[in-house]
C-alpha cells in the first residue's frame, strides 16, 4: 500500500556482514535493532551541551548557575553566579589576589634540622626540663612529669619538683644521679682508613677519625671501642653512652670478626692453641672461632672474638711468633662495611639501631 513502510525486514536475520552495525559509530548501542532492545538510542536522546535551559537562559561559562541539590531545592534566590576578576587593591596582595590577611597562609614553617638543646630553646636560651628530659631520650614528656614530681629529677645539684621549670644547656640536669643532654642520639658507622687513630683529639697532632667527618655532625659523638692506627675497617661513633657500655662490657661485649694478614703460614697445631685460649700478661684471650680464609694462602686467617681488649689481635699472634701485617675488622655487632669505601661513612637506619639496642 502506498504511503505504508515494510517492516518486514525488522525480524530477519543479517547474513551480510556490512549490514552489521558499526561499533565506532554513535549509532551503535546494546538496544540498536537485532541486539534485543527497544530499538532506541539513549545517548542519541541527549541533548546537546548549551542547549539545556535554567530559568529561560542557556548555561554558559561566564553565567553559571549554582548546581547543588539544595540551591535548586530551596530556589536560587540571587540568580545566576557570575564570575568576576578582582583587580589588585589596597586589601588585596599584589601576588595571586589573594586577600592581605591571607597571607599568613604562604609562610613557610622551617622544622628544626636537629633536636639539639639549641635549636629548641626559647630565644631566652631556656627550655622546658620536661622537653629537656624528652629530647635526652629518657622518657616522653607526660612520663617526665611524673619523674619530676617523683624528685628523681635535678639541676644543678637541686632537686626539682616545680613542673614547667626551665633549664638551660649548661645546666647540669641529672636523672637518678646520672647526667643527661638535651641531644638526639646520633649513630654512625664508618669503614676506617689507615693511618687514623680513634681518639676525639691527639695531642701530637696526629689524624683521628673524627677528622673524616670533618665537622658534618653537629652532635658530640665518640668511637665505641678503638681500633689501632694501623687497623682498618667497620668503626661505630655514638653519644649513646648505655648503648657504647653494652657493646663494650667485657661479659656480653659485640662480636667482631677481623680478616689478618700474617709474615708466615699459620700451623694447625698454633690455630688449635689459640682456639683453646692464650694466657696473655692480662689474663686469658679467648677466641670464638678462627680459621683459614678460603681461596687464600695459610697466612691469611678469619677470627670472631667478643673481647675488646687492648690490640688484642695483634698480641694473640706476637704470642706465637707471629707478625701481623695487616688487619681489617669486617664486621662489629653485625654491622658490616658493605658499599663504604675506605673513609667514607654513614648514618645508621632505624631497624639497625633497634638491632643493636636488642643485643
């Protein structure tokens, strides 16, 4: 019948392939005819942007109306927003726009580089003893309250009880009668070079270790335990004076394992001697393990000992008739010199000074 469509073609099957529809075209959608929908295109329903009408006028960028669910509950009662440029006046800065009582918001606020007592004194040179007892480690500072209160807490000779008391760095604060310092505790691992004796100061004049570090740490930290000035290798520095004591105690001293170097082959029979123990002018030198080093010649021996006496290496060897012409400690409570070359040094992590404190 004339003026009437054939739909006929609505149900049939597609058998060619172009008259598939087009998935990169617009027209495509899950309900397009022969997909099982309605055979309407909702994003075709759409309307374009800018044709949408609020209160009889297109939506614009400079004429934007305000679009939370409860403007448009309530009724826009101020029309339209429009976006306006300020210019720069006398209650604005000059930088941004931004209001002048505002611009306390772009300061910068610079944290202290250390916890030293003199970065976190007042400009009087005073700091709280609560906050000295703190920073020195001891406890927190509500925990420093109640040892005030307690009296275990003096300056100066001076029992102190009164809480927000200010102390200042030269005061000498003790806590159960030993002196504390405001100071965080610093650790530091270097890899020794020879020709550097372990002292804080010589008075010959001679290299110490605490030249290489040349004035980078600003804390007071010393050697825990000494190396002699021919030895290298692993070298500890702290201010933790509880932690250096515990390394160094002669009961439960740190292990350390030293790579040497004799004049001659060692024999089985003085290995086996030394790993009994050597009564030395000072007592007995024990030794927890010793052996030949592998792939090396018999002069060349591995040792771990846990005393700290005095060049003790070296006389267990003397003892013997041996000569040692070099000596590298390559390990010290478990710390290693692994990438530190020859004088070059670091700060311990965190998990190696939790390590250490659990020896």
């Amino acid at each position: 019948m004339r003026g009437k469509k054939n739909d006929s073609s609505r149900g049939a099957k597609r058998s060619d392939r172009n008259d598939r529809p087009n998935k990169n075209t617009k027209s495509f959608s899950k309900n397009a005819p022969g997909r099982g929908g309605d055979g309407r295109n909702k994003r075709d329903e759409k309307p374009a942007f800018g044709t949408k009408k609020f209160g009889g006028k297109p939506r614009t960028r400079e004429e934007k109306p305000f679009s939370d669910s409860k403007t448009e509950r309530d009724g826009n009662q101020h029309g339209p927003r429009k976006f306006e440029h300020k210019p720069a006046g006398k209650n604005f800065s000059r930088e941004e726009n931004i209001p002048a009582h505002a611009n306390f918001y772009k300061k910068k606020f610079k944290k202290p580089k250390g916890r030293n007592a003199e970065d976190l004194t007042s400009t009087s040179g005073e700091i709280r003893l609560n906050r000295f007892i703190s920073i020195a480690g001891v406890a927190s500072r509500r925990e420093a309250d109640k040892l005030i209160e307690m009296g275990l807490v003096t300056v100066n000779g001076k029992p102190i009880t009164e809480m927000g008391y200010k102390v200042k760095s030269t005061d000498d604060v003790r806590y159960q009668g030993t002196r504390i310092r405001a100071e965080k505790k610093v650790y530091v691992l270097m890899n020794k070079p020879k020709g550097f004796i372990t002292t804080m100061e010589d008075p010959k004049a001679r290299k110490t270790v605490m030249d290489i570090l040349a004035g980078n740490v600003k804390e007071r930290i010393y050697p825990v335990g000494r190396l002699d000035r021919a030895t290298t290798g692993v070298l500890l520095l702290t201010n933790d004076g509880d932690l250096a004591k515990k390394l160094t105690h002669p009961s439960h001293g740190a292990k350390k394992i030293y790579a040497a170097s004799l004049d001659k082959n060692l024999t089985k029979a003085d290995m086996d001697a030394i790993a009994k123990g050597l009564e030395l002018e000072d007592g007995l030198a024990e030794v927890d393990a010793i052996d030949y080093i592998a792939d090396k010649s018999k002069s060349n021996i591995g040792l771990e000992i846990h005393i700290g006496r005095n060049r003790i290496v070296r006389r267990i060897f003397k003892h013997l008739g041996y000569e040692v012409s070099k000596l590298d400690r390559s390990s010290f409570a478990g710390l290693t010199k692994k990438n530190l070359n020859r004088g070059q040094w670091r700060y311990l992590t965190d998990k190696e000074v939790n390590y250490l404190k659990m020896l």
